[in-house]
C-alpha cells in the first residue's frame, strides 16, 4: 500500500468497554459531575439545580476512561461536561477522579433543524509531524433523526474515530484542529448511507 498522505492517530480511543452506568457507580459518577457543576462559572446566569442526569458511552484514551454528562437545570440551561478517572484493573477499583462541567443556553429544544445534539470538549493533545498539533477532542450527543447506527469522526474526510450509537447516545474520541483540518460529525444508518453531517464549527458554512 502507498504511504498515507496524512500521518496522524485513528481510533486511538479504546471503544466503549461497558454498559451506560447505573446503580452505585452512577452515583459515583454522580457526585463527581455535580461537584464539577459548583465550579462553573456562571457569569451572572441562575443556573438553578441540575436535573437527571444522562450518561453517554465511555471512551478511554492515554490512560484515562472519559465519561461524558448531560443534564438540564432547573432554570431551563443544559450542563454538560465529562467525568475523568483512572479505570484501575482486576486489582483495583477505579481511581483518580476528576470532573469538568459548563452550562449552555443554546439547545436541542430551540432548533428544530439539528440533525444532531453535540457538544465537544478538548482533553489533551497529540504531537504529529513538524510540531503540530492535533486537539485532541471529546465529542458527545444523539441522534435527533431516526434511522442512525453509527456515527465517524472525520478529518478530512478520513475516518479518525467511530461508535455505534447505544440507547440514542454516542461519544468519540478523536484528533481535531491538526494542519488546518478540522473533525466532521457524520452518522450513518445500518447499511453504510449517511444521514447527516456537522461540523464542530459554525462559521465554516457547513450544515
């Protein structure tokens, strides 16, 4: 095979390893994200109390297992964020916590046109040719049309990461601002057919 014209990392996330949480681990979890909630700053905003919380599919990178968050508030925002951990192994319990959150009034409800809800949050970097950097970028949400399996991430139109969706939810794990590049969200039905694509960005002229 000839020599890739892009070098960078693909599906360096380890799939999802397990169910959506539930029971005592979701209290864990729990506790974690509505700590990280306190923090937030709310820049004048009630951002009232958080109400039930929704999970998304854990993806594991450089050592750490990414739990995505959503959950809206009280006073009608979202608050999303993520709850980080060390995943431990048979020996030992998951460990190392750390949760991050912030809060948006832009959402799903007031826009009918979304094909699908994302929400992305940078979690580290990775160091390609030249010195450049890829952000390396957590990206969560679900389908809001019918039909969806899977969804990609896309640099480039080169398959960098995907997931199957599960209980309508998803999260990714991929490079993302790399050589003047950036990620495509794309979901796909059961036979291959897209049904939609987004960029992480507005102000490209994208849909």
């Amino acid at each position: 095979m000839p020599p890739e014209e892009r070098f960078v990392c693909r599906f360096a996330a380890e799939p999802p390893q397990g169910p959506l949480p539930y029971g005592r681990w979701a209290e864990t979890l729990q506790a974690e994200f509505l700590a990280a909630c306190l923090k937030i700053d709310a820049e004048g905003e009630d951002l009232g109390e958080a109400g039930e919380l929704a999970y998304y599919p854990d993806r594991t990178w450089s050592g750490r297992t990414y739990v995505p968050v959503t959950a809206r508030s009280t006073t009608g925002f979202e608050l999303y964020g993520y709850v980080s951990f060390w995943p431990g192994n048979e020996h030992d319990e998951p460990s190392d916590f750390y949760g991050w959150a912030d809060f948006t009034d832009v959402t799903a409800d007031d826009h009918p046109e979304w094909r699908m809800d994302l929400t992305e949050e940078v979690v580290g970097g990775w160091r390609g040719e030249q010195g450049k950097v890829a952000a390396m970028t957590l990206v969560w949400g679900r389908p809001l049309i019918d039909g969806g399996a899977i969804v990609t991430a896309e640099l480039a139109r080169l398959t960098v990461d995907q997931c199957a969706i599960g209980d309508e939810r998803f999260t990714l794990l991929a490079p993302d601002a790399y050589r003047e590049d950036y990620l495509e969200i794309a979901l796909y039905d059961a036979k291959g057919n897209q049904l939609a694509r987004e960029s992480l960005y507005e102000d490209d002229g994208e849909d």
